[in-house]
C-alpha cells in the first residue's frame, strides 16, 4: 500500500481562523471575491448606521445586530478559504522538512569539487555514491542504481534508474541505495520538483480557472440583478406606505444573492488541487485539475505507460531445422553487447535454459543502435552473427547473399498475435529463428479502462510497435482503440486533430519523445519515472507513475466541478426559499394579499430579517467541510447527473432554509 505525500496534520487552532479570517478582510483580497465584497461593503455602511444612530440617540441595536452577522458572513467565507490552504501550508512545511543542505561532487576538467546543492546549474554533472542524496533534479547518464524515493513520492520500495531508457529521470532528495551513478542537472537552483511541489502546494501559484472565472461572473451577474431588485423595493415600499430601513434593505440584499457558494468557491478549487496533491499527483495548475474533470479522449503511450515498459526475451523459437541451443548461444552472443533491457534479458534467458557460451577474445562486437537496430557479433572463425528487426535482418541476409524463407515471416507474426514484439536471429545468410520479448500489460488496466469509458473517456493507445503486435496489446488492455508505429510527429498531429474537433484531450507519457505531445494535450500527465523533458512538458506530474492514476485524476476533476454545481444549485435555491420567506413578511401589513404567501408566519418583519440573515451567516461554516471533502463521484450519464443535482441539492437548498428560518424566529421570539 504506497503512501502518499507526507503531511505534518492539520491542527488548526481557533487564534489561527480568526487570525487569517481578519487578515483577508483587506479590499485587495475581496475583490477577487465580488460576492463577499458586496457583504463587507454592507457591513461598512450598516456598522456606521449604527455607529451614527447611537451619536445621535436614534435606536441602534437592529444596525448593530445586522452589521454583526454580515461581519460573521464574510469571516466565515474567509475561514472556509483559510482552512483550505491551511492544508497546503502543512503539507509544504513537511515537504520543506525533506530539503536540507544538500552537498554535491561535481564533475570538472580537473576532476571532483565539492559544492552546495544550490550552487549547481543545467548542464552540469554530479557523481552520486551509494547511500548519499541526489542533489538536484536531473537524468542519470552514467550508470544504474536502486533509489528510495519515498522523500518525494511517500513510496518506500526502491526503484531501479538506468542511463539510456526512459526510467532515467531522479528527483533532489531521493536516495541512491546501490551503485554510483553520474547524473546531468537538467534544471536549476529553486525550480525541482520539490520546489515546484512546495510552492504549488502553499497556493502561490493556484489561479482561477476557466468554468471558476465564468462562475465568478456569473455570480456577480446575478449580485447586480438582486441589488437592482432591492433597489427597485424602496420606490415600492413607499407606495405601499412601508419604510424599511436601509440596514434592513442591505441585509434582504445579502439575504438574497448566492453568498453560500460565493464564500465557498475560494475552497472548493483550493480542495480540489489539494485531493491532487494528497493523490501523489503535482497539478501544475488549479485549470490542470479542473480539466481533468472534462476530458473526451485520452491518449497513452505504450510502453512504461500501459505496459510495465522493458521488454523481456521469454521465449526463443527455432525454424524447422535449426536446433535450439543454437538459436540460445547465437541470441546470447549478439546480445552480449547489446546494454538494453531487451539484450540484458536475452542473456539472461539463456543462461537460465543452460547456454554456456562466452565472449571470445578476438571477437568484434556490434553494439546495437537505435538507427541500425541490430546488434552481433563477428567471431575470430568467420561466424557473422546478428539479432534485431524482422526488416533490419531481412537486409542484412539479402546482402551477404542468403535466403530469407518464408517460414520466418510465418513465425514472426505468429510472435506478434501474442502480444509479444519478434526479433529474428540469423547467421551470414540463414536465419536461425525468433527472440519473442513480451511487454507485459501492468496489473489491473483494463478494469480501470473499462471504468473511464463508463465516464465517457475514450482510451486510445499509441505505440511505435507494428500494428498486430500493437493490436495484441490493445486488446490484452482493453483501450477503446490504438495508433500503431507512430512518430512523436504523428502523437502531435493526431491531439490537434482530437482538439480540433472540440474534443479535450488527455495525453500520458514517460519518454523525451513524448514531450510535445505531452506539451499539447490540454491534460499533459507525465510519469515521475520518466525523463526531465517530459516532467516538464507535462502539466500534471504523478509521483507514482502509474499509468491507472488517470483514472484517480479524472475522479478528482470531476469531483471539483460536481462539488462546484451542486453548491451553486444548492445556493441558488437558497436565494429563492429566502425570496419567500422575507418578502412576505415584510409587506404583508402593509399588502394584505401576501399573506397567502407568508407560509412561515413568521412574526414580525424585523425578525423576518435577522433569521435569513443568521442562517445565511451559518449556512457557509456548515458546508465547509463538504466543499472540502468535495461531492462523491459516480460514473454516471450527464442526464442521471443533472437529475441527481436538481433532486438532491435543489430541492434540498429550496427546503431547507424554510424550518430553519422558522426556528431561528421562534429563538428570537424566545428571547425577546
């Protein structure tokens, strides 16, 4: 069971509430918040009617009381914020815990120095030995080792880094546990993952949104329609022969715009980025979270992402007349100098089915290259030996003049419908048989495919491999479709496509070839196991690398944005339960006929007033810790989801403030 991100609790004592509550009363805080503002505005005017009524003898004590509870209003909106980034702060305060004075050999013309961490740079190298930190965010280029990254991912199982895969990638302040590495600074002083981690996680980076700041105008929209309807009350009330008072008119005003979900907004995206967060999963943004909740399609790189990533030989397949100890011994020859995964579990293989064949002295060794793909070996008695591509093969046998029968092609497809990747193993001119290197599918994907179709995502597979050999994969994994042999051109191209099409695009990589499509998805979710380029392509960076995390992701985005709805259709029929509930009463002595509609009976106008007002004031810290907790996510249609908001929140927020109002009048009632 990984752990997550270390936590230091969150102890919040009352001193701090009040404390932070103050503090965001200043007006630069509450004008991203026009809601709130309007309430402290309100809160102004009718603290210094009070203060005016009270010089000038006047009754006071209905001012004072409505100024007070506005007060609470806004503190308690501002209490909800602060306990949200209260859990940032302890979350960076144990995350700062982990960053000591790190101490780095760096590698000169002249040999090692020893330097502070801070004072490294892009570019250059350290040697790191076993036991000691890694000093900064970089790529192994030399070397291989098992490292404890449980400072960063909370995960205590070490992981194996290599120079030269896509497993290249190690973070500041993980340790090396075995072997002595050379690793490339690929970023510098204050900007780590650590860095990035600490300050995304104190909300200094946190920004609205896109659907948040067209809530926010919503929200503002409908303040002004309200105070143009309050405004609009005191022509009417002076022909009706009533005079409500003007903190009577703020207080119906404050009553009567979406306050609840104006106070609560601020928490609800602070929550969702920390969830994020407490999911192991660094959101580069608050718009990184909440896009997540709205992809269409999701686009996965195979290998590392899908599969566990190396290539493991499994199985050696002669043709009809070749033996198979001497397919085992030519595979273990041509790959003794081959250092991939691949060409290390070749050998391994054969020497586990009992090939003893060694490296001879006078041997020429071809190391295998990406641009040749194929590796061999030249022996002193003339033997040419080769392994690699089914095509590369083909040219290399056509060339020294051999055949290339048609049983090969037989039993590479044959490899391929397995789900395995084929390499053909030949001497001079004859081909001996297939290396079968399966790409094992990690444990549990499909399940988690199957449920991100039910939220309406389409999974779309992308690998380099042939299309049988891809389509085996896909199926094994149960994506919704796959791209096989495509290039990082063509990973770019198809995202535009999916975009262009107004679909949101979701796109999860681990590899330096993954990088600009990573950069154009609108969700680009990178594997912490990966390399630099593509953490920093990535808008989202899962410390665990685990590909069935989207999945986690896509809950949390939705989680924002249902927890988001539901407190908006739970505030706005709020606004018209209190429409009902004060109007009436406020002008049914002077306007008999309302009240048909006065069905609280309630007992006077100022009453009336003061019970909206409390509850209005006490609705925000009773929803605090559901905007924190967020709504639960079901996989669900977008009509069951609507018809779920209306039925459960809508009519909740319509009826709920009705016995409460009542209750809270009979209170006052009581203590008048």
């Amino acid at each position: 069971m990984p752990q997550h991100i270390p936590s230091a609790g969150l102890k919040l004592e009352a001193g701090y509430l009040i404390a932070e509550s103050l503090r965001r009363l200043s007006p630069r805080h509450l004008a991203h918040n026009p809601v709130m503002l309007i309430v402290a505005l309100g809160t102004v005017v009718t603290a210094l009617l009070a203060v005016t009524h009270a010089v000038q003898g006047q009754p006071y004590a209905l001012d004072a009381v409505i100024a007070a509870i506005l007060l609470f209003t806004v503190l308690f909106a501002n209490a909800a914020e602060s306990v949200a980034e209260a859990r940032g702060k302890a979350q960076a305060g144990a995350l700062k815990a982990t960053r000591t004075d790190l101490q780095a050999n760096r590698l000169t013309a002249h040999g090692e120095e020893l330097v502070a961490a801070t004072a490294l740079r892009r570019g250059d190298r350290v040697r790191v030995a076993p036991e000691a930190l890694i000093p900064a965010d970089g790529e192994i280029v030399e070397g291989a080792a098992t490292i404890n990254e449980s400072a960063v991912t909370g995960e205590s199982a070490p992981v194996l880094r290599e120079a030269g895969t896509d497993n290249s990638g190690v973070s500041a302040g993980t340790r090396v546990l075995s072997d002595e590495i050379v690793v490339e600074v690929r970023v510098d002083p204050g900007h780590s993952l650590l860095d990035r981690m600490i300050a995304l996680v104190e909300g200094a980076q946190r920004q609205k949104t896109p659907s948040e700041l067209a809530l926010s105008v919503l929200l503002a929209a409908m303040t002004l329609v309200f105070l143009i309807v309050v405004v609009s009350l005191v022509p009417l009330a002076g022909f009706l022969g009533a005079q409500p008072s003007f903190s009577v008119l703020v207080a119906l005003l404050v009553c009567l715009i979406p306050t609840t979900i104006g106070g609560l907004l601020p928490a609800i995206g602070i929550a969702g980025m920390d969830r994020a967060m407490r999911a192991n999963v660094i959101a580069k943004s608050g718009k990184a979270v909440e896009v997540a909740g709205s992809i269409d399609t999701l686009l996965l790189d195979k290998t590392g992402t899908i599969t566990l990533g190396d290539r493991q030989a499994t199985v050696f397949e002669p043709l009809a007349g070749v033996s198979a100890d001497a397919l085992r011994e030519a595979a273990l020859l041509t790959s003794l100098a081959d250092p991939t995964p691949e060409g290390k579990s070749t050998v391994a293989l054969a020497r586990a089915q009992g090939c003893t064949a060694h490296a001879e002295t006078d041997a020429q060794y071809i190391e295998f290259s990406a641009t040749t793909r194929i590796s061999g070996v030249d022996l002193g008695n003339g033997r040419q030996l080769r392994k690699g591509a089914t095509d590369a093969i083909q040219r290399f046998v056509t060339a020294v003049g051999g055949d290339y029968p048609a049983q090969t092609d037989r039993l590479v497809d044959q490899v391929a419908k397995q789900g395995a990747t084929p390499l053909v193993v030949a001497e001079g001119g004859r081909i001996l048989g297939v290396i079968a290197l399966s790409d094992v599918v990690k444990s549990g994907i499909r399940e988690r495919f199957a449920t991100l179709r039910e939220m309406g995502v389409r999974t779309v597979m992308i690998t380099g491999d042939n299309p049988v050999t891809a389509a085996a994969i896909a199926a094994e994994a149960g994506v919704d479709d796959f791209i096989a042999e495509a290039t990082p051109e063509q990973k770019l191209a198809i995202i535009r496509q999916e975009q262009q099409q107004g679909r949101l695009v979701a796109m999860m990589g681990d590899g330096t070839n993954d990088a600009p499509a990573l950069a154009q998805a609108d969700l680009g979710l990178a594997m912490n196991s990966g390399t630099q380029a593509a953490r920093e392509a990535g808008n989202m960076v899962d410390l665990d690398s685990d590909p069935g995390k989207l999945l986690e992701v896509v809950e949390i985005g939705k989680q924002l944005l249902i927890t988001r709805g539901s407190l908006t259709t739970f505030s706005l029929a709020n606004d018209v339960a209190k429409y009902f509930a004060i109007l009436p009463a406020l002008f049914v002595g002077t306007l008999p006929a309302l009240g048909a509609l006065n069905l609280l009976n309630l007992s006077n106008p100022m009453n009336a007033v003061l019970a909206a007002t409390l509850f209005n004031a006490l609705v925000i810290p009773a929803l605090i810790p559901f905007a924190l907790k967020g709504v639960r996510f079901r996989p669900s249609s977008a009509s069951q989801l609507l018809r779920r908001n209306l039925l459960v929140f809508g009519l909740g927020g319509l009826l709920l403030p009705f016995p409460t109002i009542k209750a809270i009048d009979l209170l006052l009632t009581v203590i008048q």
